[in-house]
C-alpha cells in the first residue's frame, strides 16, 4: 500500500496532521468539503508566485481561520497588511457574501523551504515552463533537498519531456524512501507544468527522518555517542624506533662488507 496512494494520508494518524479542522453534521458536511476545496484553489492561484505550501482551515459556528504556509511571508502580507486585507475582502464576497462569519488569516513561515514537497515541486514546474531541461531541473531539486539535511528525495517526471513526440517517463532517486514505513516522516507532492507541448506531471517524495512517539524526528541511523570513540593506537618510544633503524643499518652495512670481501677472496679468471 505504501507505493499505491498518497504517502501523507496514509501517515494522517502518525506523523502526518489533516489540513481541514472542523466538524460538520450531514447536511452541512458536503458543503464545508466543497468550500475548503474551492477555497484552496482559489488562494493557490491568487498567491502563485508568493510560495504557498498548504493552507490549513479552522472553522466554528461563525469563525473562519486560514493557516497559510508559506517561503514568502513578506510578499502576502504586503506593506502594512495591505494584502491579507485585500484577500479577506475577496474570500468574503466570492465564499460567503452576506454572511456574519468572521475571517482570520494567520501567516506560518517555512523556515527551510528545499525540505518542502510542494516547494519543490512548484520550482521544478518553474523551471521547466520557462525551457530549462528536465534533468538539471530534476538534477538541482535532488542536491538542493540532499543538502538541507534530508535522508532521501524522488522525483518522477512525466509527459513530453523537452518536447519529444513521444511521452515517457524519467525517474532521479537519491538516498532511501520508505513508503510502507508509517513513523517514516514522508513528505509528499503533485503538481504540472504547463508547458508549450503540453503538460508534465511532477512527483516528489522526500524523506526527514523517523519518528517515535512524542519525541522529534531523529535520523534513521543512530548517530554515534561522543564518549564513544575508537582508542588511538599507542605512541612507541622514540629510542625503541632509534634501535630498531640503527640494527637495520648494521645489517645492511655487514651484508655489503661480506661481499666486498668474498669479490677480493675470489681468484681472478684470466682468459
């Protein structure tokens, strides 16, 4: 199962959180589901090029409260909070009308953005749309994930890549992806990029470490224990050293003695 669906809703329950916080009974259940869709997509596009990871919804009796995730806080705030004002008038008016319902917006930074899935996944669509080959967009994302501290990163790209006739797909892996693990911390991404020749379809899986219980993530290896280190082999006694070379040399010397001499003891053959 863990190569057959989503990697984070299969993890919702263990290291995984849901994006929509609310509870309905049944003749409202639909219509909040609806909402919170049309909701995202709307933001999504509106907030294109601010960054925006994922937008968790929080919702009472007559309160409203967006989680909007984001690399770019500074651009969706605006210059005073010029911004989120303008976004509250217009999810009032497209979403709710003449409804009393209060929106609050609340903006989360991601501190490191290259561990993100969906960052990831919005560069590479980026790059692709604007002609950069596909393997050293999909080259770049791999390092730059690898080397933010992450303990594995795929990426799949699939459709005319570089505008070939025939689609196919490609594939980068680098460092381990456990899917069926359920406390492996996967963060998991899809997305397109629409592109000249039609649309590519991205994937991105990246893995941070593992998880037990209460406790944060840790690596999937053990680091070794300071107090743990490998004993140092032992100094010898310089004069041992001394010693030892000048018996040596002694060797040496008596060897070339021995044949200078049994040259000189050897008759000399006349012809």
């Amino acid at each position: 199962m863990g190569k057959k669906i989503n990697p984070v809703i299969l993890r919702i329950n263990t290291t995984a959180k849901p994006l929509s916080r609310w509870f309905a009974n049944k003749q409202t259940f639909a219509d909040y589901l609806q909402q919170d869709v049309q909701l995202r997509k709307m933001i999504a596009t509106h907030l294109k090029d601010s960054g925006v990871s994922r937008i968790e919804i929080k919702r009472s009796s007559d309160k409203v409260i967006l989680v909007i995730y984001t690399s770019k806080p500074g651009v969706i705030i605006g210059r005073s909070g010029s911004g989120i004002d303008e976004l509250k008038k217009r999810i009032k008016k497209q979403f709710f009308g003449s409804e009393k319902v209060k929106i609050n917006i609340e903006i989360e930074e991601i501190r490191q953005p290259d561990l993100d899935a969906a960052l990831v996944m919005q560069s590479i669509a980026y790059q692709l749309e604007k002609r950069v080959p596909f393997r050293r967009a999909m080259k770049r994302a791999v390092d730059s994930v690898m080397q933010a501290g992450g303990k594995g990163v795929k990426v799949i790209c699939a459709g005319r890549l570089n505008g070939v006739e025939i689609a196919r797909t490609e594939t980068l892996v680098k460092g381990s992806i456990p899917t069926h693990t359920l406390r492996a911390n996967l963060d998991y991404s899809r997305g397109a990029a629409n592109t000249i020749y039609g649309k590519i379809g991205i994937k991105v899986w990246i893995f941070k470490g593992l998880v037990f219980g209460d406790e944060p993530e840790q690596e999937s290896k053990r680091p070794r224990q300071r107090n743990q280190r490998k004993p140092r082999p032992k100094k010898q006694d310089p004069d041992v050293k001394k010693s030892t070379r000048r018996k040596k040399r002694t060797i040496v010397k008596g060897t070339v003695k021995n044949t200078e001499e049994s040259k000189k003891s050897s008759p000399e053959v006349v012809n």
